[in-house]
C-alpha cells in the first residue's frame, strides 16, 4: 500500500526488519507503531485533564464564585485554549511536536500550581483567573501537538483511523474517564485534593509519551526557503481565506465541541439542580457520555477511512448532533430524574460527537503542500470551541435560559452539515467509491482520500 500524498518525513510502517509483536499489533489496528507510547500518554495526560470537567463549575459556585463569574473564568480559558490550539501546529512547523509538548506540559503543571496552591485558598478570582485562564494554554500544546505528530507519520490510507485513536485517547480521558476519576476520589479525598490528583495524572501521562515515544520525527520539520518562522505564522492564517475549504473546515471543527464546553458550565447545575439528579448521577451519566463516544471515534474514523470523509462528517456528525443534542435537555426535562432515559440520550450525543473525527484527517489533505498550515486552522477550530461554547453560555442563558442555549447549538450543528457541501477534496469526485483512500494512484494525490 502506497502513501499517495507525499509526507514529509518517511512512513514508519514499512520496515526490512521484523516486528516485533506490540507493533504488528498496532500496525494491524491502524496505530502507527512508533508512537504507540504517546497514545497511552495522551490518555493518561487528558485523564488528568478531564477530572475537573464535570464538577469544577458547581465547586467554584460553592466556594462563593459567582455563577456569571464562572462562566467568564471558562470563557478565559476557552481563549487561551484556542489560541494554544492554534500555536501548537504553527510551533510544531517550527520547533517539531516533541517540544511543543513539552511546553504543554510544564505550562499545565505550572499554572495548576498557581489555581490551586494560590487562587483557590485564598479565594482571590483574579488569580484564578490567571493560574485557570493561562493553565488553559497547556492541553493544547500538548494534545494538538502530537495529532501534527501523528499526521507526520501516519499513512494516508489509515489516516482517520489513526485520529480515530488519537480522539479515542484524547476523550477517552476528558471527560469520559477523567469524570469516573472524580466520582471515585471526591467521596474519599474531597474535591480540592482531587484536582492535586489530577496534576500527578497529568504528569505521569506526559512524561510517559515524551519519555518513550523515540520517533525522530518529533524534531523541527525541514522548512524551504522563503518558509521561515514569520511567514510559518501568517500563512497558519491567511490560509483560512487563501484556501476556504480550510476556513469551512475550522468553522466546522469549532462547532464539533463548542456544546461540550458549553454544557460543561451550564449541564452539571441543570441536571443536579432543576432535574434532580445527584452530582454523583451526574459524573456517572458524563462517563457513559463520553465512553461511548471513545468507542464512536474509533468506529467513525474507520467508517470515514471505508464510506468517505466528507459522508460521515455531514451524517454522523452534523445531522447526528442536531437531534442528539435536543434530546438530552428535553427527555430528562419531561422525564425528570429517570438515570435510564438519561443515560440513553446521553450516550447518543456522546456517540454524534464522534462523527466529526475524519474532519482531522480532511483538513491536512485540502492542502497538502501546507499541511501543518492547515492543522494549525483546524486546531484553531477545536481550540476556538472551548471558547465558543462557554461564551455562548455566558451570552445566551441570562436572556434566553438552558433551552434557549441548547437551541442555539442545536442550530449550529445544522448549520455545519450543510457546511461539509464545501469540504469537497480539490480533485475529488463527488462520489469516491468504498475503499478509494487504498487505490489510488500517487499521480492523483487529492483523489484518494474519502470525501
């Protein structure tokens, strides 16, 4: 099988040498072999990550924040976090994946430091604020630094089966097991000693994949000439309109999960408070959420690889999140504190999330010549998400309430499957057979992806 889209750095999977059997195992399950340890680190780094995400905004609350003041905290984040989403592709060009994970990880580490040691004893929200806000620059970093590790290596006909298991490990831990994490320690720890614990989890998960993962392709990426670190950075921009099927395609992303950010704020109060549920409830309904859709990513980013990119995007993703997310307000809202019904809905719309994932291996094929450049527009999109979702919160739900809110994103996952119209490969036909990705020739680049 042929890489039909020249890569950058040499595929890793072709060897003169045997295997050994950890890595046929993971060739066989799309993983490229050489960053196998990065996975596992990935999921132990966003575990730690996740533990917070479904009961920090009821602590803060309970520790005297106001509600709307919570609400901008998250905001702030969000824009750090997108922002740092945007960086880690650019930096990644510049500096190579490796370093720019290292920064996320000593950033993380640094700044939970300062929320938790400073901030939050003191209960001053201005250094909050600043250790929260700024530790919002490190997961991204870390994270989106490695998925341009992994569009680096992987081969373009497993392509979205290896960002299936990069999103499998990215939600596997926030916030599906991160939450189960918290649910287990709360009750004995406490929740202030819980969010040390997830410092530790962050650090081990992050030495594990930096430490082990020996692939040299971690290192700065050979730049032309004229490609220095300045036009590196204003072309991660100006590719948004200089290619806008990379623009759609980061708009489509930041829609993706802009309401899970949103219902992170805005849920845990809804369910606990006006449904009835125990908080306890509450972590157990986001872990099946989100347990489904680790095992949605994989199987939506193998359909992606076999039925087209573009197909699975629009169908299982957009259409998918329009009725998944009105379901989960209005069941329980008719239903009341009934654990099944919710636990139903709640593992629909974890599973429709999963419907966007070959979008990670869409973007980087629309422009092949600048892949990083178009990595860094879709990590702009996912990073700009925690961002959208909380100021949609913060907008929207004073005036408009919790059902006005998930309207609006019930509306904006309509919108983006029409969207994926314009996702179209630049040589692509409309319609790309079952199995296209692993036929094509490397004369037709853009024609062998899925659409």
């Amino acid at each position: 099988m042929k890489n039909p889209l020249p890569s950058p750095f040499p595929s890793p999977f072709p060897s003169p040498l045997p295997r050994p059997p950890i890595a046929r195992a993971a060739v066989r399950l799309g993983i490229p072999p050489t960053l196998a340890w990065g996975y596992l680190g990935l999921l132990l780094f966003m575990i730690g990550d996740g533990v917070e995400s479904g009961y920090l905004s009821p602590y803060l609350i309970d520790q005297g924040v106001p509600e709307p003041r919570v609400a901008l905290l998250f905001t702030v984040y969000g824009i750090a976090a997108g922002v740092a989403a945007w960086l880690s592709g650019v930096l990644s060009e510049l500096w190579g994946p490796r370093r720019v994970m290292w920064t996320g990880l000593a950033i993380w580490g640094a700044f939970q430091a300062v929320f938790l040691a400073v901030a939050v004893p003191l209960g001053s929200y201005p250094l909050m604020m600043l250790g929260y806000g700024l530790r919002g620059l490190g997961y991204p970093l870390f994270a989106y630094g490695f998925l341009v590790w992994i569009a680096g290596v992987a081969p373009r006909a497993r392509l979205s089966t290896a960002m299936g298991w990069f999103w499998f490990a990215f939600t596997g831990g926030l916030p599906t097991l991160g939450s189960l994490v918290a649910s287990g320690l709360i009750p004995h720890i406490g929740a202030y000693a819980t969010l040390w614990a997830a410092l530790v989890l962050v650090a081990v998960g992050g030495l594990i994949a930096l430490l082990l993962v020996r692939d040299d392709r971690g290192g700065p990426r050979p730049r032309s000439e004229g490609d220095g670190p300045l036009a590196t950075l204003l072309g991660s921009v100006t590719i948004l309109w200089r290619n806008p099927r990379v623009g759609t395609g980061a708009l489509v992303r930041t829609v993706n999960t802009a309401s899970q950010f949103g219902f992170f704020v805005i849920l845990p109060v809804h369910f606990t408070r006006t449904v009835g549920f125990s908080l306890t409830q509450w972590l157990h309904l986001l872990s099946a959420m989100f347990a489904t859709n680790i095992v949605a990513n994989l199987l939506c980013g193998m359909i992606g690889d076999r039925f087209g990119w573009r197909r699975t995007i629009a169908w299982c993703g957009g259409a998918g999140c329009t009725v998944s997310t009105l379901l989960l307000f209005y069941v329980p809202q008719a239903a009341g504190a009934h654990f099944g019904l919710a636990l139903v809905v709640a593992a629909f719309y974890g599973a429709t999330l999963a419907g966007y994932v070959p979008i990670s291996a869409l973007m980087p094929s629309l422009e092949p010549r600048h892949q990083g450049q178009a990595l860094a527009a879709l990590n702009l999109g996912a990073g700009a998400s925690t961002f959208v979702g909380p100021a949609v919160v913060a907008v929207f739900a004073g005036p408009f309430g919790v059902e006005g809110v998930v309207w609006i994103f019930a509306g904006m996952y309509a919108v983006s499957t029409v969207l994926t119209v314009f996702l179209k490969l630049p040589d692509e036909p409309d319609t790309a057979p079952a199995g296209a990705a692993t036929a094509a020739a490397p004369a037709a680049p853009s024609a062998s992806a899925p659409a």
